[in-house]
C-alpha cells in the first residue's frame, strides 16, 4: 500500500505530468477551435471545457472520448502544489519563485471560480426606455403573471428544466397545476392552415395557438442565430381543465386568461435578472469616420436610478469603457433599429480581480527572482575583481 501511495505521490509531483496535460490542453484548445464552426462559443465552451468528460455521440450513446477542461485544469493545479511543496525547498534566494508559482496557483483558481460562478445574460434597451432587469443568452422560463392587484403584479416563473422534462408543476401561488405536454429547443411559428394538413403536434384549445402552429426545427449553435424555444402546456384546477396553450418565446405579447376569479398573463420568455436599481437609455451615439460607413465608436449614455433616490447619475459607457456597480459589468455590446436601440452584455464574476492580482503576483516575483540573482552576480564580479 506505501509503495502504490509512492508511486502516485511520485507521478502527481513528477515534470513528466506537466508535459503531458500541457500537450492534453494544447489537444483540446485546438480541437475546440476547429468544432466552434458547428457548434458556436457556448456551446463549445459547454462541451469541452466546463465538463470533465468529452463525449462523441453516436446517435443516442455517448462515448467518453477527452478529458475535458476542469479536468486537465484541475489535475494541472494539483501538480503544481504537489511539486511545489514536495520537490522544492524554501531558501531566500528562491523566494520570486516561490511567488511565481503562487501566482500560478491563484490564476488556475481564479479560472475555475470564473467557469462556475460566471453569468452572462444582455440588457437591450430602446432609447428613452427604462428597465430594472437583464435577459439571459439561453436560458428561458414561462412566467405566469397575477395581474388582479392594480398596485402590483405577483409573478411565477418556471424555468427551463422542468418545462424540458415535460414534468407537472404545482406552485402554492397557482390556484392551477400546469402540466407540460411537449417542449420543443428549438422550433419555427407559421399560421395554422387545416386545409393543408398543418396542424400542432398536441391539440391546441385556447390562446394563440389555435391559429398559430409550431413546429420543431434542429438546435442551431450559429453566431448570427438564436433558438426559439416553444412549448405545450395544460392548466388544470381543481374543477377541471383550463385549456392547451401554445407559449413561445416568437410570441411577443402575453396570453390572458381567468382563473379562480383572478386575472393572469402567461408567456414562454427568456430568463430574466431583476435588479434594485433602474437604467434609461438617454442617447446612443454611432460614430464612423468621415465619409466612410467604418465604425468610428459606439457609446451608450445611461441614468442610473436606485428607488430610494440615493444614487442618480448619468454614466457613459462604450468599448473598453463599461459600468461596474452593483457586483455586474455592464459592457457595451451592439446596436439595433438604426442607432435607436442599444445592446449592453451584462456580466456577473465575483472573481475578476483574481488573474489580474495573480499576473501582478507572478510579475513582482519574476522580477524579484531576477535581482536576487542580478545583485548575487554583481557581487561576485566584485569580488573577483
């Protein structure tokens, strides 16, 4: 049992390692790169690098083919450690090493804390428009909405995984259940015509999809494309049936109903991201160089605005310029509708100071290793001459 024990201490610290997970790593960048083009950055980044197994699917069966990318990442930090505190010894004159390699360590942890703390969603504003929340790239829910109170509106949103797994849903603020009859990932709306034979995979009752028909369509992973999500759902209560509803995300405006003597709106729409503070578009400006269409700058004048009245201010964001507050970043990202509309990506990472105190680290400790051995070097020439 001891010499198995040495045998794997011995290979977790040995250099052989390193040189193998770096060429695994150099494997699985390249091979990702080159599978951007089918499947597009999220999904890549899904597939190969948040994942400890790559999978090659053959039809239905997947086959572990790589390691993923929290596995070489995590395998190389515990060779660094384990090298770090079994093969070297502390000495004065090896102290910027020692930092560089601690700088090391805490850029791999700030990489792993970024993979699975990180959220991503947009702000899309239109100018003159206010919001108070963000939309996710993917994600998506079905919201059902009480709007019988004029003062407020009492909100449940289902997300995307129950709704996939065709499961039944009952929240205690839904004097209904609602079962998913079908869901589709992806899906194309067209008007319904019997006449030619289109109709809804589940028969259709009330709503916007007794004239409306969705049909299926493969996931697209393009850059320039976006999945439109769709889905069946029954709302049953304690008397009996509600209807079949068509909700989907092409479905711009909320489908009404009644129910137990309330008001509701329903809509299959991509996840949102409330937040105690609001942001109205006041100008966005598209400059291009002169007498070119070439963009030039792109720059969003934004109010902030908390609801206690403590924070109201303007703030000017555009490229490598973006608003940091309230632990999100708020970059500027494109424009739609003729410079009308601005597109803002709206990133939440805890960890983003991490690789920029981990390079500072690394840094001071390459160049104080350097002038230990600078001053070690001037001296003996000293003493020599």
């Amino acid at each position: 049992m001891l010499t198995i024990l040495k045998d794997l201490r011995d290979l977790l610290v040995s250099l052989k390692l390193t040189v193998v997970l770096l060429v695994l790593s150099i494997i699985l960048v390249l091979v990702a790169t080159l599978d951007q083009v089918n499947l597009g950055v999220w999904a890549v980044q899904e597939k190969y690098f948040k994942t400890f197994v790559v999978f090659w699917k053959t039809g239905n069966v997947s086959i572990a083919v790589f390691p993923g990318g929290y596995t070489i990442g995590g395998l190389l930090l515990l060779n660094l450690l384990g090298a770090h505190f079994y093969r070297f010894k502390w000495e004065w004159r090896k102290v910027g090493i020692w930092l560089a390699h601690a700088g090391l360590i805490l850029l791999l942890i700030g990489e792993l804390l970024t993979g699975l703390m990180q959220d991503e969603y947009h702000l899309r504003l239109d100018q003159g428009q206010t919001k108070n929340y963000s939309e996710s790239y993917r994600n998506i829910e079905l919201a059902i909405t009480d709007t019988s109170d004029p003062k407020f509106d009492e909100v449940v949103a289902i997300p995307e995984k129950p709704l996939s797994r065709l499961e039944t849903i009952q929240h205690p603020k839904l004097p209904f259940r609602v079962e998913v009859k079908a869901f589709f990932p992806n899906s194309m709306l067209g008007m319904r015509a019997p006449a030619m034979g289109s109709e809804n995979p589940v028969a259709v009752s009330q709503g916007a999809g007794t004239s409306v028909v969705a049909t299926q369509r493969p996931l697209t992973y393009k850059e320039n494309e976006r999945n439109i999500p769709s889905a069946f759902v029954e709302l049953v209560g304690p008397e009996g049936s509600l209807g079949t509803w068509l909700v989907s995300v092409a479905l711009e405006d909320s489908q009404v109903f009644t129910a137990a003597g309330r008001t509701w709106k329903m809509a299959l729409r991509f996840a949102r991201h409330y937040k105690p503070y609001s942001l109205t578009l006041l100008k966005f400006s598209h400059d291009r160089y002169a007498g070119t269409e070439i963009p030039k700058n792109f720059s969003s004048r934004i109010r902030l605005t908390t609801p206690d009245g403590k924070d109201d201010r303007e703030v000017l964001i555009y490229m490598n310029n973006p608003l940091r507050y309230a632990g999100l970043t708020f970059y500027q990202a494109g424009f739609e509708n003729n410079d009308t509309t601005t597109v803002l990506q709206v990133v939440r990472n805890p960890s983003w100071l991490i690789p920029y105190i981990a390079c500072g680290v690394i840094t001071f400790g390459l160049l104080l290793q350097f002038g230990i051995h600078l001053v070690g070097f001037v001296t003996k020439r000293r003493a020599a001459a």
